[in-house]
C-alpha cells in the first residue's frame, strides 16, 4: 500500500489509521471540556442557539488552529523522553503515543461524566511525565525523577499555575471596572426564562465567544497536533521526518550557519573532536534529565552540525533525500536544536556571536523539522468541535449555574471571556500551554465574587479536587499503561 509516497504494509496502515483515531479521539474529548466552555455563556444566556453557538465555535476554532504555528505542540512534546522521541519508529515510541493519548481520553472522559471543568493540558502533561518516569524505571534508571525534563516542565507548570490566577483576578477587576463605566442594569441581570438578551449585550456575548474560540485553537488545538506528528514520523519517516517544502534558499541558510556553528563549537571543545556517531550518543545522554555540558558536549555539536551539512549541501529540495536520509538527518537536527536550547538556557553560549549564530541555526532547523501540515490542523479542529456539540450541556451548567451562588449575568461572563481570550492569547505567542477550562472557570469565579454573589463551596471544591488530582492520577495513568504496553510488546507480540 503507498500513502504519501512511502510504500507500507496493510498491517502498518491499520495500526496508522487506529493512532490516528486514538489521537483525534482525544481532540474529541478535549472539546467536551475546553471548547464548551467557550460557548458557555452564549448557549447559557440565550445569545445564540447552542447548534448555531457550536458551529460558530468551531469555525473560530478552526481559524485559530490554522494559524497556530506549532510553538506550543512542540513545547509540550519537549517534555518527552528524547530517547523515545529519536526512536518514535520503535515498540517502545509508539507505546509512549498510545499511552499518552490512552490515559489522557481515560481522565477526560471521566471528569466530563461529573461535569467537572477539568484540564485537558494538565492530563497531557501528567501522562508524559508518567510515560517519562516508568521508561527510566524499565531502562534501569531508578533516580527520583529521572525521565521527566524538569527545565522544560518549570515553565510548563509556571503557566498551568499562574493563568488561573490571572483569570480570577482579571475577571473580577474587569467587572469592577465595568460597574464603573457602564451604568447599564441590564448588564448586571442574569438571563430571564430564555428570552434572548437586548441586541447589544448579545453581540458583546457572541464577540467574547468568537474570541476564546479562536484563542482556543490556537493554544489548546496544538496539543493533539503534536501527538498526530509523533504517529506520522514514526510511520511515515519518508513524508513527514522533515518539512518537504522547505525552499532551496532555506537549505542554503542552513548549511551555511550549520558551518559557522560547527567552527564555534569546535573552539569550545579544547580539541576534542568526535565522529558522528559518538557526538549522537553525547548529545542524547546531554538531552536528558540531569545531562551536564563539557567539551564532548560542544564537540558533538560540532560534528553533528557538520553532518547536517554535508548531508543537505548542493540540495535543491528535502525531497531528493532518501527515506533513511531524512530520518537520519531529523535525528541530527532534533539533537542540534535541542542542545542549542539547553547551552544557552545554561547560560553557556557567552560570546555574542556564539548567541547570535546559534540563534539563526537554531531556527534554520526547527523550519526543517517542528511543522504541521494543513490537513492535521483541519482533522484537529473538526474533532474539537464534534466534541463541542456532544458534551457542551454537563459543562454549560457547570458554568452558569454552580460554581456561584446565584446565576451568571452578561457582565460576568463577557469579562471572564475577555480575560480568558487575552490570557490564553498571551500564552500562544510565547508557546507555552495554557487551559481553557481553569481560566474561564477561575474567571467566573473571581467574577462572582467580585460581585458579592458567593461562590458555591461543593462546586468550587470538586474543580480544585479536580485540579489537584489531575496531575498525580494521570501520572500513575501514563506510568501503567506505558508499562503494560511494553509488556505485551515484548511477551506477547514478539513471544519473548
């Protein structure tokens, strides 16, 4: 069977189409969370009719995804074991995918059931980190901690934590300034039977919406993006190791500054010079949690730059690179990239001109190798929003109804929808993670009780419960699903 130029086995599409259904399942899921919380208030005060808000939804959230660029799918991804991420092709890599994505829909699906507004982030994280800690344990690695990229998850965790809070505080500041300005009643009414709002707090609703729509797929949307790249590079190398539209004059731009690099790297190596070969094994041991930098460290670079570019010099196109070629020459580039970050995150690369060239290589080989093709983006978003029209009601209640002690007014949600947009968009252009779900339900709450409403102590105390235990239980999810999948691997696939 040929897909994508790549001939594959029947047997390998069946496993492609079940990892691929596997991981939209799980945007699916992740709409009954996130993305019906942006259509909460709209469906909540009768501003649109909940198929109309749905759709409307998932279009903003298509537009959102389609113009993500991928930052955000690929910081999470960071957070992955490197062995298993430069071996994706093997039983243990694809393990890992079908643990992560297992566990995660397994959470989800259960916080959903309760109508409990859950992190479809938190869930995905705590599975890799799980994923990262048994395949240390597995390889012999019994460090606390080891397997888990805890440089990478301090800013991952830094915006898990602090963007509830800004929601809270945001949401209940903005309606205190609202009271201040606009002197409109209406605004501060909750919804009467379902007659629908006047026409002008209406178009605020629809306006909020559209917003937290859009900053949704950009944000929330890259997360399955990420995991359908892992399926297709380990499946289908030849299409999807490397960018095929990368232009001749990009190839040029990264054999050229692959060079100077390589000759800057070399002048910190004190003469140590490594083949190839080795400076893989270095840079792989340097990647991992707890790997320190020495002269072999910036030897490796240089020779791994060197192969990079010998490998892409006189090149018109990717495409003229064999299937083995490209998977060797993303396994160069994924090293080269990463180990760039972590010197100069060390602080290692002093000399301007060390930052500067490291810089402009660094980006050289992320255009190469961090892309997502248009028809992901498009399955990606679809998926939310059929997700969006099964699960919105549990989580719609949740919403307008329980977390404050009286219902939700116009005011409350636009400002909780405003901040959450604003947060959530922030977030993006920095490629860090964010959830939906605990700003908007963290804006709400700070909005009632900014508003003197109360807040309702069971409600309140089942999302933190939730938010609590997300990340331990999704942990143990991740390490026991990955463990059990290696051991059917291993004694009863391969009979060993």
């Amino acid at each position: 069977m040929d897909l994508f130029g790549q001939s594959i086995s029947t047997s390998t599409a069946c496993f492609l189409f079940l990892a691929l259904l596997l991981a939209l399942t799980f945007e699916f899921v992740n709409g009954f969370h996130d993305t019906a919380n942006a259509v909460a208030t709209v469906i909540y005060t009768h501003s649109l009719r909940p198929m109309v808000a749905v759709v409307w939804s998932g279009c903003w959230n298509l537009a959102g995804v389609l113009i993500s660029t991928g930052t955000v799918a690929f910081g999470v991804l960071a957070l992955l074991p490197v062995e298993l991420v430069l071996n994706i092709g093997s039983d243990a890599g694809f393990a890992m995918v079908f643990s992560l994505l297992i566990s995660a829909i397994i959470w989800n699906v259960g916080t959903w059931y309760f109508g409990l507004p859950a992190s479809s982030s938190h869930t995905l994280i705590g599975s890799i980190m799980g994923v990262g800690l048994a395949n240390a344990v597995m390889s012999g690695n019994h460090t606390f901690g080891a397997g888990v990229n805890f440089s990478q998850a301090q800013s991952v965790f830094a915006a898990l934590l602090f963007s509830p809070l800004v929601g809270f505080v945001g949401s209940a500041l903005l309606l205190f300034a609202s009271k201040a300005l606009f002197k409109r009643p209406e605004l501060y009414h909750s919804p009467k039977n379902e007659l629908p709002p006047p026409p002008w707090i209406r178009g605020l609703l629809v306006l909020t919406c559209t917003g937290v729509s859009f900053a949704h797929g950009s944000n929330d949307g890259q997360k399955g993006m990420g995991l359908i790249m892992l399926i297709l590079i380990g499946i289908l190398p030849g299409a999807f190791a490397l960018n095929l539209d990368t232009t001749q004059k990009q190839i040029k731009s990264t054999v050229a500054d692959s060079q100077v690099v390589s000759a800057q790297m070399l002048a910190h190596s004190h003469g140590v010079v490594l083949t190839v070969a080795r400076s893989n094994q270095e840079l792989s041991a340097f990647m991992k949690p707890g790997g320190s930098a020495g002269d072999n460290t910036f030897a490796a670079v240089s020779a791994a730059c060197v192969d990079l570019s010998n490998r892409l010099r006189g090149k018109q196109s990717i495409s003229q690179l064999t299937n083995i070629q490209r998977s060797q020459l993303r396994t160069d580039a994924y090293l080269v990239s990463e180990s760039i970050a972590k010197l100069d995150k060390k602080k290692l690369l002093s000399k301007a001109e060390d930052k500067i060239a490291t810089n402009y290589e660094k980006n050289d080989l992320d255009t190469i190798t961090k892309f997502i093709p248009p028809w992901v983006k498009v399955a990606v978003a679809i998926a939310l929003g059929l997700g969006t029209t099964i699960g919105w009601k549990r989580i719609v209640v949740t919403v307008g109804e329980k977390i404050g002690k009286e219902h939700l007014t116009y005011a409350q949600g636009a400002s909780a929808e405003l901040v959450a947009m604003g947060t959530i968009m922030a977030a993006s252009a920095y490629g860090l993670p964010v959830s939906t779900t605990h700003v908007l339900s963290s804006g709400i709450a700070g909005t009632m009780a900014a508003n003197g409403s109360g807040l309702q102590p069971n409600t309140v105390r089942n999302i933190i419960l939730a938010w609590v235990l997300t990340l331990p239980v999704c942990i143990l999810l991740g390490a026991t699903v990955f463990s059990a999948s290696i051991y059917c691997l291993i004694h009863i696939f391969h009979g060993h």
